[in-house]
C-alpha cells in the first residue's frame, strides 16, 4: 500500500519529500494542495496519504531532508574540519542566494504563524535543530575550541537566528560584501573561544 509499482516504500517516501520541497518552493504551504504534491510525485492522494498524515509533516519532513542533505555534503567534503571552522563556512553561506528549496523555511515559518497544524510539527523540527546545534557547541567545548562559560543553547539559538533570519533577508533585499561578512564571522567565534585560545578560523575563510 502506497507504493509506485516496482518502487520500495522507502523510495516512494522520498519521491513525495522531493515533490512536497518543489512544489511549496514554487506555490507557497497555502498555495499548494495535497493533491499537488501527490500529482508531482505520481502517486495518488491515497497513497501519499500512507506515508504523511497531513500538508504539514510533508512540509516539516521536506525541511529536515533539504538540511541532512546540506549538512551532509559538508561533512563529506572535509570530514576533519573542526567545528568551529564548520561553522564559519554555513555562516558564510547564509547571506548567499539560495536555490528555491532553501526558502521552505520561510514558508514554514510563515504558515506556523497562522496554523497550529503547522506549529506544532515546526516547534518538533526547531527543537530539533536547536538539540543538535547545542550538541556540536559542547563538542566544540569539550575540545577547547570554544569557552566552556557559555550557555550551548544561547549559542544554538544565535545560530537559528542567523539561520533562520537570512532565508528573510534575501540578497535582493539587502547584499553584504562577501569578505567583510566572512571577517566579521571570524571575529564573533574569535571572541567565543575559551579564554587564552585562539579559535582556527583561517581555513574557513
């Protein structure tokens, strides 16, 4: 039940996640209907059905996907880059134009305002993000990158700040050059490292 013929569950899964992403990329959370989605992955409404409850966990469960894939291809591109250095190179990325898929947190964020079918799985996914970011922070303490004295969770939250912020802040909205953004990164995780230690910051930039 819910499968394309000779495709596995698993598959069919991910051919929704992948239209549910194009097609609130293209028409917005209110824009778009169930059987848009449905229709884009070739599938029926039915079958779309026995893998998402709703509109809703199909946007939230495209979000988390469209980010694993992200952090994911970072990773494997240097997989001995510490932390912090990982981190200067996602916060460089943030102010550059994004392909449409790296604006469905907008949607999502503009729909949880006006429906609770919404917020809720949206307050699931933040904390989620927010869990993990803070998870990376006491690495990066425990390995003296940055200053132990800081709450890993106000540090998490900063990070969704920018994150979240900058999908808003489009570059036609408001640009910023390149190198001035990448040295002011530089000195925010500067100032954020354990006292008397000097966060790598070069190869990031």
């Amino acid at each position: 039940m819910g499968r394309i013929a000779g495709v596995t569950a698993a598959e069919t899964r991910e051919r929704l996640l992948r239209a549910a992403a194009d097609v609130f990329a293209e028409r917005g959370y209110d824009g778009t209907r169930v059987a848009d989605i449905a229709a884009a992955a070739g599938v029926s409404n039915g079958a779309m059905y026995a893998h998402f409850a709703s509109k809703a966990e199909l946007l939230t469960g495209a979000l988390r996907t469209h980010g694993q894939r992200l952090l994911a291809d970072l990773f494997q591109a240097d997989p001995d880059r510490s932390i912090t250095e990982m981190l200067l190179v996602i916060g460089q990325w943030l102010p550059r134009r994004r392909d449409a898929r790296g604006y469905l947190i907008v949607e999502a964020l503009v729909a949880a305002r006006r429906d609770e079918d919404v917020a809720r799985p949206m307050r699931s996914y933040v904390g989620e993000r927010a869990d993990w970011l803070a998870g990376l922070m006491r690495v990066a303490q425990a390995d003296g990158e940055l200053d132990p004295a800081l709450s890993p969770d106000a540090l998490a939250h900063l990070c969704l700040l920018l994150s979240m912020g900058s999908a808003l802040v489009t570059p036609d909205l408001h640009a910023v050059d390149e190198h001035e953004w990448a040295a002011l990164l530089a000195r925010i995780v500067t100032a954020f490292a354990r006292t008397g230690s000097t966060a790598q910051t070069g190869s990031a930039q």
